[in-house]
C-alpha cells in the first residue's frame, strides 16, 4: 500500500487528479465516497 499512498500524496497537490487516482487506485466509485467524503469539503 505505500506505493498507494506515494501516488496520493504526489496526486493530492493537484486535487482534481487525485479523484482520479482514487477511481483507479480503488475502483470502487460508491465504496470511495463513503471512505473519502469529499476532502475539499474540509478545506477551511
């Protein structure tokens, strides 16, 4: 999983991208947004 987590971190300065990467790291589109519920949504 740290291969994972290198490509999300390098993907998360871009943001958009990182949406991306997750489809394809996980594939699981309704799985993802339960895990991840829109981090932007955090952003102050």
């Amino acid at each position: 999983m740290r291969a994972g987590e290198r490509i999300h971190t390098e993907i998360d300065i871009d943001g958009s991208a990182v949406e991306r990467i997750r489809h394809a790291c996980y594939g699981d589109d309704e799985q993802q947004e339960h895990r991840y519920p829109s981090r932007e949504q955090n952003k102050p």
